[in-house]
C-alpha cells in the first residue's frame, strides 16, 4: 500500500487536491506457455508484486491531463477531438489506445487529472504495458461508471496494443494483468478461453526473475515475424492454428521449409509442456516442472530463435547451481531477445543463488543483472480514495 499511499501524495502536490480513484495492475511473469498465446494454445502466467498505479480525480473540463513520475513531459488529451496514435514507441500510446477502446464501445469519459507511477522493471519481458493499459482500463471504468466483463476488458487492452502500440501480441498479459490471484499461477487456454487457477502457495519454493538488462532492438520486428511465420506453418500444415497441429503432422508433412518446421516445433512441443507444467503445480513435483522449464528454454533458443547470449548466460550460469543448489529450472520468459529470464528455485537457497548468478553474470557479461523473487499476485484493483 505505500507505493499506493506516496502516489496519493504527490498527486496532491502537482495537482492541489486529493486524488479520487486509484488504479491500479500487476506486471506478469509466465511460468510456461511462451510464443504460444497466439497460436491459441496454453499459458501459465502469474501476476507480480510490482505495479502500475495511476492516481486521478475530475477536473470539471474536457481534457484528461496524463503525467507519469516515469516521463518529463505531462500530455493532455482533449476529449472534444478525434483521438489518434502518438509517435511509435512513446509510453501515451498505451494509455491512448485504452481511452480510444472505451470512446469506441461508446462510453463519454468525462475530464480528469492523472499521475502515473511504476515499480514494474519497463523493457524486462514483465509486461508494464499490458500493467499500463489494464490500469488505465480499471481508471477509465471508475470514471465511466462501468464494469466491463473481464474479457472483454482483455481484449479491449489487446487491441490497443495492436492498434496504438503497433505491436501485435497474444492475450496472455492482459489477461493475468487483469484477472491474477494472489498464491495462484493461471492455466489459460487461449483458444476457448477457459482459466484454470492453480494454487501455488508452497513457500518452499518461489520464483525469481533474473533480469539481464539487455534489451535488443530486434525484439519488435521479430515478434511480429515469429508470428506470421507461425501462421503460415499453420496454412501449410492445412490448420487453423498450430493449436491443431502436432509432431506426427509435423514429420509428415513434406514441402515446409526448415524455419517455420522449427517454429512450428516450438509452439507444439511448448503446448504439451504447459499442460505437462500444469500437472506438476497440482502436484508440487518442482523437480519435474523444473525440467519442463529448462526444454522450454532449449526450444525458445534453438527451435524459435528468440533468445539472446545474456538470457543463454543467465540460464546456463543458473543451471549450474542444479536441484541440489536449490536451482529446479530456468528459462528465459516473456516474448525474448533480452529482459529477463525466471528460475524455479527453493526459498531457503534464494540469497545464495542471487548472490552467485549475478557475480558469475557480471563476469562474463559485464553487467550486473537485477533481481527478485515474487509470489503470485493479485490483479488489477480500484481503490477509492
Ligand atoms: C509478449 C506478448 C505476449 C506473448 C509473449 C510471448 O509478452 O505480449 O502476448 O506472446 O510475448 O509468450
């Protein structure tokens, strides 16, 4: 609550009255299920600890006045013009792209003052946009006076994304961001949907992200890349998604190139990891989840070329520690090519595997590496103030 209750404040001091409302979402970490997301398979995601708060109050006009502790600049949208995307790359095309969702499906906001702030990592595969755009979503339904259904509100922060952001990414961040429990990772399959709430609550064992704050250029261009090589795997394997696929298809099917094989190998091995995964949460068996981790790992790396020398480093170096060092698994998670990669460890051992990855990191890179653990957390609030 304190980041929650300084937020308050210094709303207070750049705008000279108590804020209203106080939104706020979580940043995700996905345990297992990468790349998958928009090939309507399986995810298992879990909310953080770290979030994205946006204060505001009414302002009596029709302007929405946007400042972020993260940015210099404050930006002031006026609700009486067409809205339109920002610059590509600029932080208000999140937000925007929410507020143009809402206008869309025919909600009036009226106007209001905001100040946001983050303690999600920006550019570490922890999903502060989607933790943006679901705070944003959580404001505007206080300022609208709506509830939206959950999924609805998902895939509204989806489109913006696609649409402001320019980015074209899968359902799985604005889900967790939105829906996430506390001491529980979600199954979600994303073809139909469904979610599954895995208890994950053992404080035997914790996740720690390793963030290796590096972060490539590539990333963009390529996502959208793996994903139309994806969807043409899918045409050439005569499916709808590579959802339908699977290996015996794979093996026979002549006339498809080795890249979108490999891809499609990803994506339908990645599947039947995640539903394996979920399996061992029910089941607490750490070492068998741990194993399924580091496949994923191995397929992210060779099969969909999504990783980078520092994620290779952080894993290899990690997976030296072994299950007897308290280190079950580690891969690199998020959408790749840099940001951060996550260990299953136990508790008890996390100072000591922190302590070490980051000196080995550190020698062989030459950059320190950031890190946390988390349990699962819960997702997007609205509190008044
Ligand atoms: C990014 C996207 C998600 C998902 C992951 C990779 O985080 O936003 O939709 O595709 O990459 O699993």
């Amino acid at each position: 609550m304190s980041v929650l209750q300084s937020l308050g404040d210094a709303f207070a001091a750049h705008y000279g009255r108590a804020p209203r409302w106080i939104a706020s979402a979580p940043g995700r970490l996905n345990l297992i299920g990468e790349h998958t997301d928009y090939n309507d398979g399986l995810v298992l995601p879990m909310a953080i600890e770290f979030r994205t708060a946006i204060a505001a109050a009414p302002n009596d006009s029709g302007r929405i006045a946007l400042r972020s502790e993260a940015a210099s600049e404050a930006a002031v949208i006026d609700l009486s013009e067409p809205l339109r995307p920002e610059a590509a790359g600029s932080w208000l095309n999140y937000p925007k792209g929410v507020l143009a969702g809402f206008v869309g499906a025919g909600y009036r906001p009226r106007g209001f003052d905001a100040l946001i702030t983050s303690t999600v990592p920006m550019g570490a595969g922890l999903s502060s946009s989607a933790a943006l755009e679901a705070a944003t979503a959580t404001l505007l339904e206080a300022v609208c006076a709506v509830e939206l259904d959950p999924v609805r509100k998902a895939l509204l922060c989806q489109h913006a994304e696609h649409t402001y952001a320019g980015v074209p990414v899968g359902i799985m961040d604005p889900f967790i961001c939105i829906l996430g429990r506390r001491d529980q990772a979600l199954l979600l399959d994303c073809r139909s949907r469904e979610t599954q709430w895995l208890p994950f609550e053992d404080p035997e064992v914790t996740v720690l992200a390793i963030n290796t704050n590096v972060k490539h250029r590539l990333a963009e261009g390529a996502y959208a890349e793996r994903r139309r090589q994806c969807e043409a795997a899918a045409r050439a394997l005569g499916v709808r998604s590579l959802r339908e696929a699977d290996m015996e298809m794979l093996t026979r099917t002549a006339g498809l190139d080795e890249l979108p094989r490999r891809r499609a190998r990803h994506v339908i091995t990645e599947i039947a990891r995640t539903s394996q995964a979920a399996r061992c949460l029910r089941e607490r068996d750490w070492r068998a989840l741990g194993q399924l981790i580091d496949e994923s790992h191995e397929s992210l790396r060779d099969d969909y070329g999504v990783s980078s020398p520092e994620l290779d480093a952080v894993v290899e170096i990690a997976r030296s520690v072994g299950p007897r060092g308290g280190v079950f698994g580690c891969r690199m998670t998020g959408g790749g090519f840099g940001g951060c990669a996550m260990a299953l460890i136990a508790t008890r051992e996390a100072a000591a595997i922190m302590s070490g990855i980051g000196t080995e990191y550190r020698r062989r890179t030459g950059t320190a590496a950031t890190m946390f653990v988390s349990r699962p957390a819960a997702g997007a609030q609205l509190s008044y103030a």
